[in-house]
C-alpha cells in the first residue's frame, strides 16, 4: 500500500501501523524495562499525519519504513 494514500480502517490494533498495517515495533505502553521506543527519538513530519484517518492519530504508531518511505518522497518534490 502507497504510504501517501489516505486509508481508513475501524479496530485498528495498536501494534500495527495505520499506513501499512504491519507490525510498527513500538514499545510504547509496554514494559519500561524495555526503555524509550524509536518513535520518540525521531520526527514525524506534520504532513503524514493529515495520511491517517481521524480515529488513528495519535492512537497508534507509524512504522519506520512509512515514516522513511513518507520522508524520500516528501524530500524528493522539495
């Protein structure tokens, strides 16, 4: 699936990534022993936000190879 289609899907299971629905290896809201998550070390551009339906923003974590895949094509039309 395209990271720059807009998708909608209701249930959406936390471990999975809203664009691509495969695992997002957040640690997020798992045991603290587990430490940080790479999530909250990055950016996220605004703009791959406005790709999630209104249900899943800031519900649940987008994956590295969406949030990478979002920034070469993002970076690209600069």
């Amino acid at each position: 699936m395209c990271v720059l289609n807009k998708v909608s899907r209701v249930g959406m299971e936390l471990e999975n990534c809203p664009l691509c629905y495969r695992h997002n290896n957040c640690c997020n809201g798992k045991e603290k022993s587990l430490g940080d998550c790479w999530c909250t070390k990055t950016f996220f551009p605004s703009e791959l936000f406005d790709l999630l339906p209104p249900e899943a923003v800031r519900k649940t974590c987008i994956c590295e190879s969406c949030l990478n895949r979002f920034k070469s094509t993002f970076s690209d039309e600069n």
